[in-house]
C-alpha cells in the first residue's frame, strides 16, 4: 500500500512542534534533526496515526513556508474524534476558525482553520466516533 506523507515548511519549528502538540494533541515521533547552522532540518508530529513531516526555510533549496496574504494552494484533512475539541483547543491555542464547528451535508462534523504558519487544516470526525458529534447530515 502507498502512503503520502506532507512534509510542512514553517517559519519556526521548534515553536510549530510546540503548538501542534498544544492545539491538536501532537506528538513528536522523530526528534528534530537539528543542522549544524541551528535550522531544525527534520521533525515527524502524529495525532493518532496521521503522521507529517516539517522543517524551517530553507529558501537556498527552494523550501518556504507559504504566504499567509493570500489563500492555501493546499489544504491538510486530519481526522479526529471528536472536532469540537480540537476547535475549542485551536482557538484557545490563537487561531481564528475559519469554519464551523458545524455538521456538512456531505462530510460530517467539520470545522476549519489556518495555523499560525499558514498551512489550512479541515479538521473532521472520526465515523463512528461519539455519534452526537460525528453524525452525517441528511
């Protein structure tokens, strides 16, 4: 089976590692490699399963984190079980919500937003997770 893993570019690492692990539960599964100019060059996070990879700029090799003037060319859908409260951590975390929390027609209990490092999150339930939380809308 294949697998696509992103691989985010942020502005600070260290400080990205720190709000991931904060606002959505993340955990760090591959230390940082740290390069011998300081720049964290490598770092794996997880929430239950869904892994990423991340590193700071490296604009010498064309690596940069996007531009937060305009909108995300991408954006990353993590399953959760239960999205209300990675929301209320999101937002306590410093994030304005984009969308929801809110029930969709065609995806559930959803609720979107962009990190302080400009990459945009769909955040969405977990089938079969607390039913009041992860119904479908019919």
């Amino acid at each position: 089976m294949s697998e696509l893993t992103p691989h985010l570019c942020v502005g600070d690492a260290r400080r990205a590692v720190e709000w991931y692990r904060e606002a959505l539960g993340a955990e760090v599964v591959h230390e940082p490699i740290v390069m011998p100019d300081g720049r964290v060059g490598h770092v794996e996070l997880e929430v239950a399963g869904a892994r990423w990879m991340m590193a700071d700029p490296f604009p010498e090799i064309g690596v940069e984190p996007p531009g937060t003037d305009r909108g995300a060319a991408v954006s990353l859908h993590l399953t959760v079980d239960d999205v209300d409260e990675v929301a209320t951590r999101v937002t306590a975390a410093g994030v304005r919500l984009d969308r929801g929390p809110e029930d969709d027609v065609h995806a559930g209990r959803v609720a979107v937003f962009r990190d302080p490092f400009g990459h945009r999150w769909f955040i969405g339930a977990q089938e079969g997770a607390d039913p009041a939380r992860a119904r479908r809308v019919r």
